[in-house]
C-alpha cells in the first residue's frame, strides 16, 4: 500500500499511482527485511524533470504548473495512474512507522543504510554527525550546492541518531523532540520596476 500523509490521520490510497515511480522497487530486496514496515519517505519531482513537463504542457496546449513541489503533489494524487506514469516523480526513504519483527538498525542513521540495502532510493546528503560544528558545516555544505542540487529543498533536519533516546525523548503535540528542522535563508533578488 502506499498512502499521503493527509491530515495526519487520514490520508489517500495512491498504491496504483505509486506502483508507476520508476526509481521505487516492487519488491524490497535484501536479507533483513522485517515481515512488515512502514517506509515513509518524499515524493519529488527533479528540477529539470519539472522544465521538461512544462515545457511539454505547453506545446500541449495546457497549463504550466507553479513548481516542482505542486507538480508532484498532482501527479501522485491522479485518479489514472496511466498520467502518474508519464510525469517523472521521484523518491526519497527517510523515516518509517510501524515495524512487525526485528529492526534492522537501532540508529536513525543505521535505518537510513537498511533502506538503501532494500533496495530504496535514499538522499546521498544524508550524514550522521558526532558534533554541533560537524552539523553546522553540514548544513553549509547543503547550503552552497542548493543551486546544484537538481532538485528544491528549504532546510536540513537534525536528528538525533540513537533510536533509544528518540524513544525516551519522545513527542509534543505532532512533532518530535529529536528532531528539528532549519531553514535556509530566503532567496533574495534585485528587480527594477519599470513601469506602474
């Protein structure tokens, strides 16, 4: 099966739609695949896969769509998988929920690796880091190849690692205490006006 997250609670079944990603396996591979899990991860649409499909909307004679993230978000949720099929979408394994039999890592990072072995597409900028100035420096490093990426992003997330110390940290409200986001800072540019 394969679901939106939706409201948070309920989502949409979009199993059909997803089947067509060609990146993503049908069948999980390796020999430490749990009896079942939950992989949650981002669906994406690259950068230029995106100024490709407008380009090919508008010889078609239809509308362009506003971005990549807009983009993929329709095209996931088509009611005819058969149009899901043609747009180029794109995946990422990042996080999972439930889980029947063993583990395969007690680390977030360790998972991340499991994924990878199953065969699943996994960002290559994830990085475990044992120090503030290593997180900071990763975060620089993301932050000057954002034009060179080839797809949008607007920030990184830490997390702590240890899978136990998730557990005891624990949630408020919907977010983890282990985890956080930050932001880049919002792209800037100079216009002239020339006219009113």
């Amino acid at each position: 099966k394969a679901l939106t997250r939706g409201n948070g609670v309920t989502g949409e079944d979009v199993t059909l739609n997803v089947k067509t990603i060609k990146d993503l396996p049908q069948k999980l591979t390796g020999k430490d695949v749990p009896k079942l899990i939950e992989v949650r991860g981002e669906i994406y649409m690259a950068t230029a896969d995106f100024l490709a499909l407008n380009e090919r909307q508008s010889k078609e004679g239809k509308p362009a769509f506003a971005n990549p993230r807009n983009a993929a978000a329709g095209s996931l949720r088509q009611l005819d998988p058969a149009i899901t099929k043609e747009r180029p979408l794109k995946f990422f394994a990042y996080a999972w929920g439930a889980v029947e039999g063993a583990m395969p890592s007690d680390t977030q990072s360790g998972m991340v690796k499991a994924f990878h072995a199953m065969g699943l597409p996994t960002n290559p900028l994830t990085k475990r880091c044992v120090s503030v100035a290593e997180m900071i420096a990763h975060y620089r490093l993301i932050e000057d190849k954002l034009a060179s990426l080839g797809y949008d992003i607007d920030g990184v997330v830490y997390k702590v690692d240890d899978l136990a110390l998730q557990a005891r940290l624990g949630f408020i409200s919907r977010s983890p205490r282990w985890a956080t986001a930050r932001k880049f800072p919002a792209e800037k540019a100079t216009t002239t006006l020339l006219d009113i």
